[in-house]
C-alpha cells in the first residue's frame, strides 16, 4: 500500500492460485484488500485509505474497469474494477501492470527526472508504458504500450500473441531459458545446475551459469542483449525519449546484459537520440507495479482536498 | 503559402539543385519567399504573410534553428532558420519534413478527426511523425518519429542509417526498385518498361507493372505490403493510435498495396488497436509539408491577435 507520496506504508502479499479461477481470486482480492487497510488504519492513527489501483496484465477497457482477456489468468471480460470496489467500499481503478510499473518509476524511481520515459517490464512476458511529462499514454483503447510486439524477425519464432517475430519470443525469461536450452551442452555448467534436464532451464539459472563463464549460457545473454538492444534502439528512434527504464526479473543480469544492450542500442540507433536517452534498470523492484497503481488511481481520481 | 485555417493561397516552386551547395540553396530559398510573399501580398490586399515554416530533412535542433545532418543534401549544421528570417525579414520556424506532413493530415487532412495520429512518408527513404491531440511529439532532441528505422529483420540489409534490417532498407522507394530489380525476369512486362535495363527500375516502374499483372512486379508489391505491414503493426502495438496515414510516392500503389498492407497488420496486431485504428493514405499529397510547416510555424510562433 502506497501513500499519495509514493513511499509504501504497508505490504501484505498472497500468492495467486489460477487455478481457483477468477471468482475466488477476487473474494481473496477483496479480503487481502480488507485485511490491508484495516492494519494501515490501525497502525497509523489519522491516516485513511482513499481508494484502490490495480495493475492487472492487459488488455483491459480502463473506462468500463474491465479485464478484456488475460491469457495466463484466464480471464475474460471480468469487471474487475467494480468487483473490487463494490466488495471493499472504496473507489478503484485499473490499469495495466507494466504500465504501472513505469508510471512508478517516472514518480519516484529511475526516472523521476525524465520528460518522457520508457519503460520495459521483462518477464514471463515482455510488457511496455510510455509516460509523457507524468502521465501515461493509454492509446485510443487503452492498449498502448505493448513494445514487446514489435516484430524483430519477420518470419521468426512464433509468439503468445500469435504473431511471429516478437520481441516478446526472443527476449522474455522463458524465451531466454528456451534459447539457452536449445543449445545446452552435456557436461557444461548450464548441464549441472539444471541436472543435465534441458526442460529446468529458467533465465535465472542462464543468469548464474554465465557468471560462472558457461560459453552458451554466455552466447545466450549476448544475444538477449542484441535483440533487446534492436527493440529499445527502435523506441529511441521512435520516441526520442530521455530515459528508458529496464524492469523485472531479466535486470538480475546486471553488467552482463546492461554493458552489450547499451552498445547494441548505440549502434542501431541515431546519435542525438542515443546521446539523449539513459538506459538503466529500475530501483523499485518488486514494488513498482504497486507504487505505479495507487499513482493510477491518484491521476484518475485525483486525491482527496 | 498557407493561410492559418490551412488553406493553400498561393504555390511557388523551383527544383532543388543539390550540386550548387547550402549558401546558393539558401540564396534561392530567400528569394522564392520574397517573390511569393509580394504576389500573396499584391493578389490580396490587406492580408499580411506574418511568418515562415520551413520543413526540412532531419536531424534538426528545433530550438536553435539549426539543420544537424541531411545526407542527401550534404548539409551540416547549417543555421537555417536564422538565415532564411535575416534574408526575408521575417520570423521563421524549422520542422522536420515527415513531421510537417503529418501535422497537416491532422490539421486540415485524413487525419483531422484523430487524437492520436501516426504517418509514414515514403519516398526516397521512410520518414514518420507522431502527432497527439493535434500536437507533434519531437521527443527530447527533436529527433522523434523516425518509424522507418525500427528493426524487422535483426541481421538484414543495409540501411541508409548505418543499421542493417530497417523499414526503410526494404519498403523505401529505392529499396522497393531494388527487391524487384533483384529478381527482373528477361521477356516480362517490368523489363519491356525499362528497356531490358534493371538499374532504370523505380518504384513507379513496379506500380506500372504490377498493374498490367507481372509477375515479379506483383510479388514485390505484395512484400512490400508485408514489410510496411510489420512496421505499422508495431506503432498499433506500441501507440493504439486511432488513425495512421500513409504518404509520399508508395501510395500511388493504391488497392494493390492498401488491401494486403491491411490484412498483415490485422494479423500481427493486437485486435483492440486493430479495431480502433484507421489505415489510410493521405489527402493533400504535393502540399501537405508546406501547410504542415504552416501550422508547425503557428504551434512555435502563435497566430497574430
């Protein structure tokens, strides 16, 4: 829980059982919700909870408050918003996670600074968010920001989208883990952190064999930082911004990706646009999405006089 | 010359003679202005010419007036602004050129209806702009919209750029003339249209050609479609603009590009920003940089009380 500061008052977390679909993940939204405010209250006598952002995976209609589909929830058409509010008693708005994410940032994290930042999220997915002198742009129907679908590779890997050529299908954590599983060698570093079982390969385990100089394991993080670096070097291009912030598990590489990431975007992209933008990952960790939906609601709703 | 409601009221052109250098150029520009102004001024009487917008190739620095590079007229940085305002006595504004273009489409043109409005020029190499509640973004150097330089093939030919796999290395004008030169077949209707003679293919030559049904011609007309497809695909996904406008040259393709270019980006979009998105070809083709650079001197400047 955020307060309208952006510094986080309180935490209370529980990990999200898909496989109790959507109805009993809101009753236990809404529950977490209760439980959350009542200790805020509580422990900070004179302070009140004015309302609640949420930043759920897109695509979602921000105006009706709705989750229009959510592949890996499996959600569908959900009114999550009103949901949430009828059962909570306050006010609350959507938004989308990644856009959270950067919204955070731009406000009080790596990019505070900036005039118009972009950010990354990079994960099980590849999400996106575009904040122009503080506020995000959400697109005509509230679906901007997917820099993940941009096709890199015309006729390459297919993607969860459905499209092929992605971004998304050569940088996110499982398209790395794939990458690097694909070519994993018996006897190597990668072989025995993973117990020679190509399937167990997550980006993480990529992560800590190319610190140990396992040679795929290190081709692989090179390679991410070139097709990440052809993506971000396009949103230098396109939107000039000052800033682009590098977010989610895949920042864990550090030095590894960040130094050949930042030489791929200066050769693809044009010199003023390279010599105006920093490239950095976020500071707010796994709170950025929370911080980013409260600053949601707040530029909704506005705060309280 | 453009009147503040976007009007065409007067039109002088001279060609461009690259070989004589920027001062000759320039001496021509202040002397073209003078001459139209005084024909505006003697045909209208009462009316005032109150400034000058200028739309040239980028990379520009907006804010100083100053042409930083253009390759194709070997200028380098070159006040212009300051220039041509001494020369003509008059206040004057500088814009990118595919910039100016789609200002005008959303002033007065196909996009006049559109909060989020994105254009492509195509031409001798492919310029954009990004135009958002009837304001340019030129991003924090004012070399933003430069969508003809975002990756679809991460190893791919070389651009004009310095990267290789750009838009603009495989759906330009001369890149268009060269995928169909690459594959001229002795005998057929593209080679009777040059005289046997590849190097004379135009994109204009492909059009002709892929009208009267050649083979070659067709094929590259509908990759084509595909290429400029992924692009325009890629800003539905990272925009969700409400129209994007197609301009220059490739539009005289008309259907044969139009319908295969829509087909591929409903299928590599999101089908929110599909749904919500016009495709279309712009509607002042030779004027729309000149009202562009009009109103692009009304957005710096202001209009007079």
């Amino acid at each position: 829980m955020s307060a309208t500061d952006g510094r986080v008052v309180a935490e209370c977390t529980r990990p999200t059982d898909v496989a109790r679909g959507a109805q009993a993940i809101v009753a236990e939204l809404i529950q977490l919700s209760r439980d959350c405010i009542a200790r805020v209250e509580s422990e900070n006598p004179g302070d009140e909870v004015i309302g609640i952002g949420i930043g759920v995976p897109g695509p979602l209609d921000i105006r009706r408050g709705v989750v229009l589909l959510t592949p890996n929830l499996g959600w569908n058409d959900l009114p999550l918003r009103d949901l949430v509010s009828e059962g909570v008693g306050l006010p609350t708005v959507l938004d989308n996670d990644a856009n959270c994410a950067i919204l955070s940032e731009s406000w009080v994290g790596a990019a505070r600074d900036a005039r118009f930042a972009i950010g990354f999220t990079i994960g099980t997915g590849i999400g996106g968010g575009i904040v122009f002198e503080g506020r995000l742009h959400h697109g005509i129907s509230d679906c901007a920001g997917e820099i993940g679908h941009v096709t890199i590779e015309m006729d390459g890997r297919p993607c969860g989208c459905g499209n092929h050529g992605c971004l998304e299908a050569y940088a996110s954590g499982p398209a790395i883990a794939r990458r690097a599983a694909e070519r994993m060698k018996p006897g190597s570093i990668l072989a025995s952190l993973v117990d020679s079982d190509s399937s167990r390969i997550t980006a993480e385990t990529v992560y800590r064999a190319a610190r140990q100089n396992d040679e795929v394991a290190l081709d692989t993080v090179h390679e991410t930082a070139r097709y990440l670096g052809a993506g971000v070097a396009g949103m230098l291009n396109i939107f000039n911004p000052d800033c682009v912030v590098i977010m989610g598990g895949v920042t864990g590489a550090g030095r590894e990706l960040f130094e050949p990431l930042q030489r791929e975007v200066a050769e693809r992209a044009f010199r003023p646009a390279v010599e105006a933008c920093r490239i950095i990952p976020g500071s707010l960790s796994g709170m950025a999405g929370v911080i980013g939906a409260a600053r949601a609601y707040l530029d909704h709703v506005g705060a309280p006089r």
